[in-house]
C-alpha cells in the first residue's frame, strides 16, 4: 500500500498506556467471532469471561458496563431494512477531532501510529465524496488507540475483543497489538490486511450515520435469537461491502493500491470467517451461531464492493443469497 507521504487523519486520539495500566488480557482476540458453540456466536468461554472479570475488579474498571449484544425478543420474521435514498445533505457539521494524549512511542510504534491515520485520513477523504454524491454530510469518526482495556460511551472495551466501533462517540477502537495477532494468530499479514480492518469498522460507521445501525438494533429486539444472529451476519458482511467500495475509490482517487493489496485485504475477510474460527477453535461449525459470515461470504462481500465501487451494491439486508 502507498501510503506514506499521505495526509494523515487528525482524528487520532492516542490512549495507550491510559486506562488499562498497559497489562494485556489474557487471551487476545478480536471482536470478530471467535469461536464457540450454540451460544450466540460463541466467545471467550465462561472460565475466559471470569477471568476478565476478575482483572477488571483489579483495576477498577465497572464489570457491569462491558460492551454485549443488544437484547432479542421472539420475532417470526426480518424487516425490510435498505440504503437510504439521495436526500438532502446533513445539517450536522463533522466532529471536532479529540485533543490527542501524548505519550512516549517506540520507532515501530509511531510508524505503526502514522500509518493508521494515514488509513482513517483516506477514508474520510472518500467517505466524505461518496455520501455527497447521495446527500449526505460525512462526520469524521475518531480512532482511539488503546492498550488492553479502554472506556467508550458503549462501555468498557478490552484488547480481548479486538478492534470495535461505538456509535454512542462515533469512535473506532483499536489495540495496536492486535495487528501481530492478525499477522501471526489468524495469519493474515499485510499492511493491506491491516487496512481493511480499520475500513470496515469505518463501514460500521457509515451504516450509523445512514441510520442502518439503529434500524438493524431496533429489529433485533424484536427477533429470536437466531433470527438476531443473522441481522447481525448482514449488517458485519454490509461492513465488509463498504470497506470493499472503500478500497476501490481509495485505489482510483489516489492510486495508493499495489499488487497484491487485495489480495491481502481477501485473506484477512477469510481468515476472520465464523466458520473457520468455529472450525479452529471446536473442531466443528455451527452455522446458526454465526454473527460475521462465513469466510466465503465475507470474502464476496468485499469483492462486491471492491469491484463496483457503488454503495448501492451493499444492500445485504435486501439480498435473496449471502
């Protein structure tokens, strides 16, 4: 990927070292699935779940506001949830960027740091041209680098968990450390594989700003549980669509793609798919449980969006086949 000599994003607000003491907990991991039985989509397992409940008594952390899945009722049915139509542009002007908290960083650190707002810079640059081409106003979400444990408007988020979005703060978080579980755990290397990590939890935030993500939590409260996981199976393989639709305007409007960046972005989409983690992790799948999509299916989804290019190719919610 070409990106230095890039405009880098100044929303990028660095937290390491703060909140969580810079201990790791224990297991690492990624907010995409990981594993798990018949449950809802499986997770770190209860002996996993004490464990970290215990550290974060230790360091004071508020064990009641950890981040879970929004509650789900006994629906029969999906609703009718699509992209809105052109409208007119936003009122709401972007977010001011969060004052940074400085911190001493190691040479590989700050590189490390510099790409990242390299990453969210690019994506506000398209982002920002593709919804007003549909009348919308982009509001530049903020990244929050963390390390191990990390307070958002969504609760308290672990580096267990991996990177995640908060649509309560508009704001993307990620332990930096996750890249070398990404390289060497799920192995998936590349600074391209890296990228679309922060793209699609940017996707995550164009579906808040589209009001998708509200509809989509608002439906699953009035759903089984199954019916919950497979709401959510869209709206993460409409996310992957968006970084898809990301990478090609990214590649044509500044020529920052090279051989093999895709190619790398298509093996991290794999290498995250429920069923290949299931099937890692147990020794079996169980599809009902998925909360991502299968390694096929979020490696299609990104491919649709990389090769149109067009937000209106992401509608998975009104899709006949995933």
């Amino acid at each position: 990927m070409r990106w230095r000599g890039q405009r880098e994003s100044q929303n990028v607000e660095d937290r390491r070292g703060q909140g969580g003491g810079g201990f790791r907990f224990p297991g690492g991991g990624m907010r995409f699935p990981s594993g798990g039985g018949g449950g809802r989509g499986g997770g770190i397992g209860i002996v996993g779940f004490l464990i970290i409940l215990g550290l974060m008594l230790f360091f004071g952390l508020d064990p009641s506001t950890i981040m879970q899945p929004g509650p789900q009722g006994d629906g029969t049915s999906f609703p009718d949830i699509r992209l809105p139509p052109q409208s007119q542009p936003d009122v709401n002007p972007r977010s001011a960027p969060d004052k940074p908290l400085s911190r001493p960083e190691s040479a590989s650190e700050d590189d490390l740091k510099r790409f990242v707002s390299v990453v969210l810079g690019n994506t506000e640059d398209v982002w920002t041209e593709v919804l007003g081409s549909h009348g919308r106003r982009y509001r530049d979400p903020t990244l929050v680098l963390f390390t191990g444990a990390v307070r958002s408007a969504c609760g308290t988020g672990m580096a267990a968990m991996g990177p995640f979005y908060c649509p309560a703060d508009e704001k993307v978080y990620i332990d930096l450390s996750f890249y070398e579980e990404l390289r060497s755990r799920f192995r998936a290397p590349g600074d391209f594989a890296q990228a679309y990590v922060i793209a699609h939890e940017i996707g995550h935030h164009v579906q808040h700003l589209l009001g998708i993500a509200k509809q989509v939590e608002a439906a699953r409260q009035n759903v089984s549980e199954r019916q919950g996981n497979a709401l959510q199976v869209r709206m993460e393989l409409q996310a992957d669509c968006l970084a898809g639709v990301w990478a090609n305007r990214a590649g044509e409007r500044d020529d920052i793609i090279e051989e093999g960046d895709i190619d790398e972005a298509l093996g991290a989409a794999s290498a995250i798919g429920d069923d290949r983690i299931q099937r890692r992790t147990q020794g079996y799948v169980v599809p009902d449980s998925f909360t991502h999509g299968s390694s096929e299916q979020r490696v299609r989804w990104f491919r649709r969006g990389y090769d149109s290019g067009d937000l209106n190719d992401c509608d998975t919610f009104n899709a006949e086949s995933l």
